[in-house]
C-alpha cells in the first residue's frame, strides 16, 4: 500500500468561502464565486473568528514571550531633588515633581542621576508597560535571574489595587494585566529593583485574521469543516436558503464545534500527553 508520506492538508481562505457557499447553494460546483460573493463570506468569516474567541478557543494562539526590563525614568524636582518614575505616563503640569497636584501619583523622591523634567514627555517606569498589542490574556509569569526562574503571581485589579503602598521597590511578587481597547498593560509589584530581570510570560494572543485569499486558518486542521458549516449558517438568510436546510446547517455546524473544542486541551495519561493537532 502506497500512502503520501505527507500530513500537512490545509485550506486557505478562499477554499473554506467558496465550499459555504456551495452549501447555501450559490455557487453550483464547477463555478467560482462572484467577487461580491466572496468579499462578504470573507467578512462573515472573520467575525466568525473573532466570535470564537468569546468561547475561550485560544489552545493554538499561547505562546511564550520575553520582555527586558526598562530602567525608571529619573528627573529633578523643582526643589532639587532626585524623582524616579512610578507610573508610566505622558507628563503635564499636573504631574511635575514637586509643583503639581498629581505628582505623588507618578513620582517618588529617590533616584541618583535627575535630568530635567519636560511637559509632554513620556516618562516610564520599570514597573508598568505595555506589552504586544495582540495581547488577550497571560496564563503564567516569572521572572529570570541570572539562572533561577522566579514565579510572579498573577492577581485581579481588586487584589493589585489593594496594596497598600505603591513605592516599595523589592522583587517582584504579584502581576495584574490591565485590559485596554488596543493593548494590554502590565503592572508589576513591587517596583522590580534592577533592570536585569528578563520577564517570562506565556501569553494569550488574538487569532490572526482570515485577510488575503491565500491565507490559512491561525488554528488546527480539525476546525476547518466546523468553519465551513458555521459560515454557511451564517451567509444562509442572504441567499434564502429554506429553514429546513438551515437548521440542518446549523445542527451540524454546532456538532462540529463540539467535536473540535472537545480536542482543544492538553491532555495527559500516564503515557503521554497529546496537544491539540
């Protein structure tokens, strides 16, 4: 018996358009789409993507990440003193060390080496930053120093916001990850005394969306058939396919979706551990 030695079977994006819309049945087999047809199945399929994000199907976008710790930015006070940066941020009046009104929010009376403070300049500091756009979510975190690795427990907004003192420089203990619109932004504590720490973190990332022609699924093979049936769920209203079919669409869609997720963990027996393929 002869088989193909190969394992690697995939399909881009205009394959999985084209075989929904042969299932809602606009498109006869044998004839290409029309270029509207595919601009808005292209569309349904990318928020058909993002909406998978909502049922926690994130196995195949976790990936280990490394951030170099920056230095504190220093500068002098109106009254001569030395400031070290405790909170990231972009300066105004209301922060300038010692004459505003916020500036013991941002600024803490140490450092050694102060340059002049500037209106409208970021200023950063070691403990807060913002990390890769994509960023949804960190399963775990250490830091690394010289060769021992050094758990950072990761905490709630509640929990982080509760410590009483903002100041204290040490090791960090506790991480929290505030979520944005279009970052997220790490917050360490306490103020990490040296910038030689290499941060650790294996991150949650945003699946890559379905964007030329040629493009492959940013998750297992296995989901391919379930994104077949979902779009074709979700393209059936425009091309009036009968409720009947539709519900048998969408049946098999959700019985695909189950099969797939039921794959979407690590799992492990005394033999082995098997990822998600």
């Amino acid at each position: 018996m002869t088989t193909s030695g190969s394992s690697d079977f995939t399909l881009n994006r205009n394959q999985i358009l084209t075989a929904a819309l042969r299932k809602v049945k606009a498109v006869d087999l044998g004839n290409s789409p029309y270029p509207e047809q595919m601009e808005t199945a292209a569309e349904a399929l990318n928020l058909i993507v993002k909406s998978l994000q909502n049922n926690n199907v994130f196995l195949w976008s976790v990936e280990w990440a490394t951030k170099t710790l920056t230095a504190s930015s220093e500068v002098t006070g109106t009254d001569g003193n030395i400031y070290t940066c405790i909170r990231s941020h972009t300066s105004s009046t209301a922060t300038k060390p010692v004459t505003g009104a916020n500036y013991l929010s941002y600024w803490v009376e140490r450092g050694e080496t102060g340059g002049v403070w500037a209106d409208v300049t970021a200023y950063t500091s070691i403990a807060d930053f913002d990390l890769e756009t994509d960023t949804i979510a960190i399963e775990s975190m250490s830091y690394r120093d010289n060769n021992s690795d050094n758990d950072v427990q990761l905490v709630d907004k509640l929990k982080f916001l509760s410590v009483y003192d903002k100041t204290v420089i040490g090791t960090p203990t506790i991480g929290w990850l505030e979520r944005k619109l279009n970052s997220s932004h790490l917050w360490l504590w306490p103020i990490p005394n040296q910038s030689s720490y290499l941060l650790n973190y294996l991150r949650i990332r945003k699946l890559e969306d379905f964007d030329a022609d040629v493009d492959n699924a940013d998750f297992p093979v296995r989901w391919l058939e379930f994104l077949i049936y979902r779009l074709a769920v979700a393209l059936a209203p425009e091309y009036s396919l009968p409720i009947a079919d539709r519900q048998m669409l969408k049946t098999e869609a959700n019985e695909l979706f189950i099969l797939a997720k039921r794959g979407n963990n690590e799992v492990q027996d005394n033999e082995y551990i098997s990822s998600a393929y």
